[in-house]
C-alpha cells in the first residue's frame, strides 16, 4: 500500500510538471507576439515619419602644394620721399644762409697794378716772372713793416692779403679784407709802397724781369667780402642736394632680403 501510494504521487508530480512546462510555453509564445507587435509599431512609425533630408556631399579636398612667393620689402612711398628730400635741401641751405648773416661784416680794399715784362723774355719766363711777383707781395719782406705798422700779427695780416693777376692781363690786383672799411684801404696802400721798394725794376738794372706801374690806388670796395647770403645759399642748397640724394638712396632701397613665404592653392 505505502508503494502504491508512493506512485499515485509520483504520478500526480509528474502532472504538474507537465502542465508548468505548459505554462512556459504559452508564457514565451504570448513574448514573441509581444516581439511581434514592437517591430510592426516601429515599421508602422518609420513609414509616417518624414523623409530625413540628404546629407551634403562632401568635396573632394584640394590638392595641397607650396608656391612660394617672393615678398617686396617695405620701401618708403614716392610723395614721401620726395617731402623728405625736399626737406632736407631746405635744411641745408636755411643753415648755410643763417650762419653767413651770423658772421660780422668784412669790408674790403684793393689796389692795380700794371706789370710790364721785358720783351725779350720767352712766355715761360715771363710766366714765373708774374708768379714770382704775387709770391713777393705775400712775403714778409713786404707785408711785416706793414704788420707793424697797422700793429696786426703777420700771419694774420697775410691771410687778409689776397693778390691775383686779372685774367689773362699783367694787372696785378692786391685786395686786403678788414672789419674796418678805413683800415682796409690804408693797408692796401702801404702794401702797394712797400712792394715797389723791393720789387726789381727796370730801373733799378737790366737785369730786372719787369717794370712796375701803379695803375689804381687803394680805395674801397662797393660790397661786402663777408657775409655774401647768396653765395652760402647757393653753397648749402648743393650740399643739401647732395645730402638729399644720400636720403633717398638709403630710403628707397629694399630692406633686408626677401622672404619666401609658402602658399596653399
């Protein structure tokens, strides 16, 4: 009996495991229909949604390559160029003419003399003939009584004393520059009587290479030997163009070598 027993209950487990597998079953088919109806709802929503837009076609990217170019170094323009050089003229020549009213009044005298040379003599000769007689006027033998006399140093009076032939002619001018116009002409006078002393002439033998003739006698200058504005305007307006040119040169050359730079195409 306890046997029998034992297999009605084996039995009736055996039917309750049957019928939980049938329970699983239905449970996993009721899933997949579950499955089902979840891709009908998303199929059924993708086809009312709208169209999503096309995507930009994307370029083709460009070939990359270096070109280089040579870059012109900065140079300073034309108009002011030409403003600096312009300038700097002025400059120059506002100096130069501004220093020459700034110097003290110089006045002048002078005096001309004839000198005949004998006429035997060859053009070389009378040549350094004329020479040696500017070298002698200028010497001390000439100008330091003269120096005494007026009670000036003898160098600075031979820097005042300025003789010269007149061109082409036997004139002999001497010409005496002073702060004082009367002192001028009473140098150049003395000057003209000393030189007659020393000078040979023809009187004094035939041995003399010329003859002396006073042709002028001292007297004043009509103009100033200093300042002369126009003269140390002309002076600086050239050194300014010469200094304007210079300015130029260095402002309109390149600075520096070029540089290459690398360009993408």
């Amino acid at each position: 009996m306890t046997n029998t027993m034992r297999a009605a209950e084996q039995r009736e487990a055996v039917d309750h495991g049957k019928e939980a597998v049938d329970h699983g079953k239905e449970a996993v088919d009721h899933g997949k229909e579950a499955v089902d109806h979840g891709k009908e709802a998303v199929d059924h929503g993708k086809s009312d949604a709208p169209p999503a837009p096309p995507k930009p076609p994307v370029a083709p990217q460009a070939e990359t390559s270096t070109i280089y170019i040579a870059r012109r170094p900065h140079r300073t323009g034309l108009l002011a160029t030409v403003m600096i050089a312009f300038a700097v003229v002025l400059t120059f020549a506002g100096a130069a003419l501004a220093y020459s009213l700034t110097r003290p009044k110089v006045y002048g005298a002078e005096a001309e003399i004839v000198l005949t040379p004998r006429p035997e003599l060859s053009d070389t000769a009378v040549d350094r003939a004329m020479l040696t007689q500017t070298l002698l006027v200028k010497s001390p033998s000439v100008l330091q009584p003269v120096a005494v006399r007026a009670r000036i140093p003898l160098r600075r009076l031979q820097d005042a004393v300025t003789v010269e032939m007149v061109g082409r002619s036997n004139i002999l001018q001497i010409t005496v520059a002073d702060r004082d116009r009367d002192r001028a002409v009473r140098i150049v006078d003395r000057i003209v009587l000393e030189y007659s002393q020393v000078a040979p002439t023809a009187r004094n033998g035939d041995s003399a290479p010329v003859e002396l003739a006073v042709l002028s006698q001292a007297r004043p200058l009509d103009r100033l030997l200093e300042p002369q504005p126009g003269r140390a305007l002309a002076a600086g307006t050239l050194l300014g163009v010469f200094a304007a040119v210079l300015v130029v040169f260095l402002l309109r050359r390149p600075r520096g070598r070029a540089r290459m730079s690398p360009y993408w195409k």
